[in-house]
C-alpha cells in the first residue's frame, strides 16, 4: 500500500470516528431531551401553582398555558418515540424548543403586565434559568449561547416595559443569568472530552490493568507511542479445545471460554501485564510495555503461575458439574519488540510485534511435545529473582532467522518451571 492510500485510510477511519463521537453526543442529548421535558412539565405546574395561588390568571392566558401544556406533552412524546439519535436533528430541534420555550414564559410575563400586573423578575429569572440548564446535554455550545441570549434579551426587554431596566436587581439578574450560562456552558464543552475520555479508558481497560490505563491517559497519546524494548511475552492455549468443543453446542463452548478468559484475563492484569489479543483459544499477554516494568520476567512467571493454580480451580468447578476438565500449555520468553497501537483509532488494540513473540509461540507449542504444561525460555529464566526451582529440558533452535543470509537465531534453553513447595 502506498503512503498516500494509508493516509487516505486514516484519515477516513479518524472520519468516521469523528462521526461516532457525534452519535454519541446526539444519544446523550435525546437522553437529556427526555428529562427536559418531564422538568417543563413541572415548571408548567409551579406556574399554575403561583397564578392559582396569587389569582392572577385570566382566559388569555389560560389559553397561552394550555398551548405551552400541549407542547410539552407532545415533546414528551416524541423524545420517547425517538430511539436512535441522528445528530443533524440534534443540532437544529433544540433551537426550536428554545425558542417555543422562551416565547411562551414572556407571552405570560407581558400578559400580566398587560393586566397592570407587576413584574415578577424573579418568576422570569428562574424560569429562565431552568431552560438554560437544559442546553447541558445539548451537542452543541451554540445552544447554550441561544438560551443565554433569550434569557437576557427577553428579561431585559420585560424590564423595559415594566420600566425596571436600570435599576440595580435588574442588572443583578441580568449578571447573574450571564453567569448561569458560563457555567452551563462550561458543562456542555466538558461533556465531548468526557465522552471521549470515557471511551478511551473503557478500551484501554480492556487489556491492560486500569492503573495502567489511567496513567496512560494522564500522560497523553505519547504514552502509547511505538517504541522498541525488551519484554517479556507469554503465550498460553487450551490443550485439545477442538476435540473438546466437538461435543458442545457454540453457545457452550462460547461460556467455556468466556469463564476461561476471564479468570486468564484478571490475573495477568493482576499482574501489570497487558493482554494483547485472544487468539481463539489461545491468550497472548507481555509484561514491560507500556509501563516499564524492571521485573518483568518475574511478573510473567508469577502470573503464568498463578493461571496454572486457577485451572486447577476452574476443573474442580467443572468435575462437580460433569463437564470435562480443561488442559493448558503456557510458553515465555523475553527479549526486544516493537511495540505500540495497530489497527486506526476504530479498533485499535496495543500490541507487540517481533522475534520475541514468535520464540514465545514456539515455545508454547513445545509444551505439547514435553508433556508439561509451563516452559520458559532460559533467557527468561536468567532474569528471575533469586533461587528458582525447574529442570532444563532441551535445546531448541529458533526457526525464524533474522536474516536469510545469517545463521539461525541464539539457541533457547528450554527449562520445566516448578513452583516452590507448597506452590502450584
């Protein structure tokens, strides 16, 4: 693929991305839309509430309030009907409410002024504010600016005709409804990032411990930049999964391996390991990136370790129920990877790339050969703390040179890791 038609794709893939985030932004503001609504009904009935109280209503605006009544009902029902978002419509039918909206409060502020009634600015002030705060969820900053703009203008025009408008509460409440939209203002910028935020530690979480995903994330998309450094990688599969699925229908075998990544999952992220991808039956995890980690090849150990001692459990589960128990083969090794995000930003996933992760594969296969079930390489092995209990096996040349005129690569020392007494 030539340069420009992998830029053209990215920047189709960061289009089409930009277009999810509008989605997404448009389902939340039809989420918002429908608790605006139930929040005009009630504001409806607090003015019913003070007209009744105060007996200052008459037929006009009796009229004015049963239409306001009408189109808050209908906005009720449409907002509910409404399943999927489009983000066009988004963008242009909140003005419109908007402006019913503020229409309908004013027509009722200038009735009563009409009537030689006074004005209430308080009455207006907080009914202004409560349509303001509905343009929080509302995709666009525009809305937020449309709502300010009505409520000062339409206070101030009431102001004017009651004859209020230079007095001191006047410029209070026009200051003050000023300020109310600066906040609500600042929500609704803040809600895109969150969204995006959001998303992006949901994906990252998905295979890599969560500290590890927040610290990414606090850092910046540099944290996740390519960069080549030793690692150590972990490979594991289930021994005899396709003899074993023939029996099963897929919905079994789907909840066998849902149970099985999941525990798999949870322990090497309990580890700081990052999972790289599921590969059918088979896991594929590496230490030492993005964090660098000193002890990587420790951590790996342990984990595989603990995946072992989590087997045991997951079978004994299995042999109360009748079901067949579950057999793996696990392969380490450590050595240099390139190492960072593949795929664009739709389905990118972290991963590691090298000879590293082919020995590690190899060496899970001769798992199958030597009839155990955890084999690390000794490059891995001398870099574990301390006295570590195993026998070395054998002597395995690596069957993917560097290069076609160099010889083979190093020879990996193969070794049968045994846990300390007491351990599995």
């Amino acid at each position: 693929m030539s340069t420009s038609e992998a830029t053209q794709g990215t920047a189709i893939a960061a289009l089409e991305a930009a277009r999810n985030e509008a989605q997404v932004r448009a389902q939340g503001s039809l989420l918002g839309e429908r608790r605006a609504a139930v929040a005009r009904l009630v504001m409806i009935a607090m003015f019913a509430v003070v007209a009744t109280v105060g007996g200052h209503t008459d037929l006009l605006q009796t009229a004015v309030g049963f239409v306001y009544t009408l189109f808050a009902l209908t906005t009720i029902v449409i907002v509910h009907r409404v399943r999927v978002a489009r983000p066009e419509l988004s963008r242009w039918r909140p003005v419109m409410v908007t402006v019913v909206d503020f229409t309908l409060i004013t027509t009722m502020a200038f009735l009563d002024l009409r009537r030689g009634e006074p004005f209430s600015p308080a009455q207006h002030a907080v009914s202004a504010a409560i349509l303001i705060s509905f343009a929080v969820v509302r995709t666009s900053l525009w809305h937020v600016v449309q709502s300010v703009a009505f409520a000062i203008g339409t206070h101030a025009a009431l102001a004017g005709c009651a004859g209020t408008l230079a007095t001191q509460g006047t410029m209070f409440v026009l200051v003050g409804l000023g300020l109310v939209g600066f906040m609500v203002a600042l929500t609704n910028r803040a809600i895109g990032p969150m969204f995006q935020g959001l998303r992006q530690r949901d994906n990252l979480t998905r295979f890599m411990p969560r500290q590890v995903a927040e610290r990414i994330i606090a850092a910046g998309p540099e944290a996740l930049a390519p960069i080549e450094r030793e690692v150590t990688v972990l490979f594991s599969d289930i021994r005899g999964f396709t003899a074993m699925s023939e029996g099963l229908s897929p919905r079994e075998v789907l909840a066998m391996l849902d149970d099985y990544f999941g525990r798999m999952g949870q322990i090497v992220k309990g580890h700081d390991g990052v999972i790289g991808k599921f590969l059918g039956d088979g896991l594929l995890a590496f230490w030492g990136v993005p964090d660098r980690l000193s002890d990587h090849a420790h951590r790996a150990v342990k984990a595989a370790r603990d995946m072992r001692r989590a087997v045991d459990e997951l079978n004994q589960h299995r042999e109360r129920h009748g079901l067949a128990p579950i057999a793996i083969g696990i392969g380490i090794h450590t050595g240099l990877v390139a190492a960072g995000m593949l795929g664009g930003v739709l389905q990118a996933e972290y991963t590691v790339i090298g000879d590293a992760v082919n020995v590690a594969s190899r060496i899970e296969s001769l798992t199958k050969e030597h009839h155990v079930d955890l084999l690390i390489s000794e490059t891995t092995w001398s870099q574990l703390p301390g006295p570590q209990v195993g026998e070395r096996l054998d002597s395995v040349e690596d069957p993917w040179p560097k290069a076609a005129d160099r010889p083979l690569h190093d020879v990996v020392g193969l070794a049968r890791h045994r846990a300390p007494c007491g351990q599995r």
